[in-house]
C-alpha cells in the first residue's frame, strides 16, 4: 500500500485537520513571510463590498458577519447574550451534540493538563455488536466529508464506472496537490466536461506548498483546487453515464441526490431524518455514529460496489488525502483499513475483518482525532505499534515538543 504515494518535498507542510473550514488550525497558505493570500474568490468573480467598522456604532448599525458560499458578507444586527439564547433555542429541536459527551482525550502541556477534547466514539465488533461506546453511539451528526464513500457507492451504482485512483479521487478530501488535480481533471474530461463543470466552492489547496505555487503561477482560488472537487468530478461523470442534467446535480431532488440519500440510509441502518448544505454546496445527509461506524465495517469487508470502494480506497491511500495527511498514513500503516477524516471533529475507519469506529469531537476540532482514533483502533484490534507513531500528537513550545495530546482511553 501507499506505492501510488508521490516521493514527499523536504520542508513540505499540510494543513491540519485537513478540511477546508479546518484551515486554520494549521499551516495556512493565507500566511507566509507575512503577507496575507485574500479568502475572496480569483479573477473570475469581483471581491465583495468591504464595510468599514464604525466607531462608536449605535444601535441601528450593521457590521461584517459570517459569509455565504459565494463569499458575500453578511450584515446582522448586534445581538445581545440573551437575544443569541433566544434564537439558538428556536433552532435546536434535537438534544445538542454536547449531550452526554465525555472527555475523549486530554492536552498536556509542561506536565499539566492545559484543555481537555470532548466527545463520543462508538467502536463495533466484526458482528456489529459494541466493544466500546463512550458518549453517545446514537447521536445524530453531519458526518460531513466520511460520508464521501457512501456517497461514491451511489455513483458506481447509478452507472459511473471508474477504479483505481479515479475511484479513491472521487472519495478524497484532497491536499491539492498536483498529482491530485491532475486526476480530477481526467474524471471530467472523461465525462466530456471541464473544470467549469464543477460547482463546489472555490478554495485555495489544503496542502500549504501547492497552495503557494497555485498563487505564484497567477491562479487565484478555484473550484478544482477545493478539497471535495474529486466527489464533484465523480458526480458530474455519473450524471453523463445515466443521463440525467448535469447544471443542477447539486440540487437536493436530483435522481443522483435521492439516490445517495437511499445508500446512505441503506449502509448505515439509519433512516435519513435530516438535511442540508456540506461546505462545498452538496446536499448533506445526516445519521448517527453507530450507523456511521456500521456502513464503514461494510465499505472495509463487504462486496459489492461498497466493498470496491473500500479496497480501492485502502490500495490508493495517498489520493484519498495526501502528503503528510493522517487519514493516508493510518491507511499505510494498518493493511486493510478504509479511514475518512470530516469537518468539525468526524472521524470513521473500517477493518478488514469487518470491525469499525466512528468518533466525534464536540468541539469541532481536528486536533485530537489522530489520538483519538489510534486508540479507538486498539480496542478494535489493531496492534498498537501499528499506529502509535499516527496518533501522536506532539504539543510544541517555541517549535519544541513539551506535552502530547492523549486519548483518554485504550492501549
């Protein structure tokens, strides 16, 4: 495994976690010798309206808030404490992910514990019984990017026919990198289509080195060097093999999108009660943990199009990530496993004999999956020197490690 893995550049530095909304968390290409690269979109769309903070403002002013997909600002009223209570409960009708959350693992640093990472894990046996739950197995989540296999099951059942690489493409949340965006290319000229084509939102590439020679050679932020715009090729290419419209793929009542919403709910045991819009502008499907581990000891034993999508993703490891990424390296380092990192804390991994674990951390963060999941590993029975150098997640002082991230349980 891993012999389709590019020989790795010296001084090369991947964005931790690994998700576009997870950037900075890690080495941002937005950073370097002090300049700053702009978030807005490339030359092909005008930078949004910039509106200057105003002192002093009163009540009626507007200021800067979140962004939309397309990158425009925002503008909302100031809210108070209990006027943001107020709404938040009007938006929540299921218990909140934090519900029974437990510590999954601990940050030292110096010897003292400096934060601690909560959340839930669930770790299921070969016969889908438990071997261990902490938290809550049945909360419901947005699995985010570990859906991206199940989602790539549905287009090999509605007719896209690809393998190999193109395959592992199509489940990746990729660096970036140029061995990457030169097979997204193939899937759509495949398909007769181009990058144009795509309709994920423009990003710069997750990997800090090609993020910077992506600027350099006067590219601005695209839709191919988006993370997810692998699952986009393969979407677009299933709706050219089936016939169906390709400018509306993205639309929730699209035939390719009932049919994911039917798989997923198919693999994981869990009906669909949930939806809305992933990062990059595909419809996003809920389910829960357990049923998240489930369809993963599936992709990682079973037959069928899940099990092709398992063994291609296990034999291509480097595609389905990148240089330097922890999802690659656990799959390189343990034979068999089909492993897939998501936004906002997910994580899920499939043995080969058909065991599996999901994990979520409740904070959203990135930081603690690596350990987290290397002994959620263990308890599956994994040896532990496989993984242990995956897992190990230094904590630095002035560039020097002075503390770990550990799990809190395991080996």
């Amino acid at each position: 495994m891993g012999a389709d893995r590019p020989a790795a550049q010296a001084g090369r530095r991947v964005l931790a976690g690994g998700q576009a909304d997870q950037a900075l968390l890690g080495n941002h290409p937005r950073r370097r010798d002090g300049r700053l690269l702009q978030r807005h979109p490339g030359p092909r769309r005008a930078a949004p309206a910039v509106v200057p903070r105003a002192a002093g403002r009163g009540r009626g002013h507007r200021v800067p808030g979140r962004r939309e997909a397309r990158r425009h600002a925002l503008l909302a009223a100031p809210r108070t404490a209990g006027t943001a209570r107020r709404r938040l409960g009007r938006l929540v009708s299921v218990p909140d992910i934090g519900t029974a959350a437990v510590p999954l693992a601990r940050v030292l640093r110096g010897g003292l514990v400096e934060s601690v990472h909560f959340g839930h894990v669930v770790v299921l046996a070969p016969d889908g019984s438990e071997r261990l739950v902490l938290g809550d197995a049945d909360a419901t989540v947005w699995a985010r990017s570990s859906l991206k296999p199940l989602q790539a099951v549905a287009m090999l059942r509605a007719g896209l026919d690809v393998d190999g690489v193109d395959l592992a493409l199509v489940c990746a949340s990729h660096n970036g990198e140029p061995g990457h965006l030169d097979v997204v290319r193939g899937l759509l000229a495949g398909a007769g289509l181009g990058p144009d084509d795509l309709h994920n939102t423009p990003d710069w590439p997750l990997d800090a080195d090609s993020a910077w020679r992506w600027r350099a050679e006067g590219h601005g932020t695209e839709p191919l060097t988006q993370n997810c715009s692998g699952k986009h090729a393969g979407m677009l290419a299933t709706c050219v093999a089936a016939g169906w419209p390709t400018a509306d793929y993205l639309d929730p009542e699209h035939p390719l999108q009932r049919a994911t919403r039917d798989v997923i709910a198919e693999l994981t045991g869990v009906p669909v009660e949930r939806a809305t819009v992933d990062g990059c502008g595909a419809p996003l499907f809920s389910t829960t943990l357990r049923g998240l581990a489930r369809s993963f000891g599936h992709l990682a034993s079973g037959g069928g199009q899940e099990g092709r999508v398992g063994r291609t993703m296990a034999t291509h490891p480097w595609h389905v990530a990148g240089t330097g990424r922890d999802a690659t390296r656990f799959m390189e380092a343990v034979p068999g496993l089909v492993a897939k990192d998501g936004a906002d804390g997910v994580y899920a991994a499939g043995l080969a004999d058909g065991g599996a674990v999901a994990l979520k951390i409740v904070d959203g963060s990135s930081r603690p999956r690596p350990a987290v999941l290397a002994a959620a590993l263990t308890v599956a029975g994994v040896d532990p020197t496989l993984v242990a150098a995956v897992g190990l997640t230094p904590v630095l002082g002035h560039g020097a490690p002075v503390g770990e991230v550990l799990a809190t349980f395991g080996a």
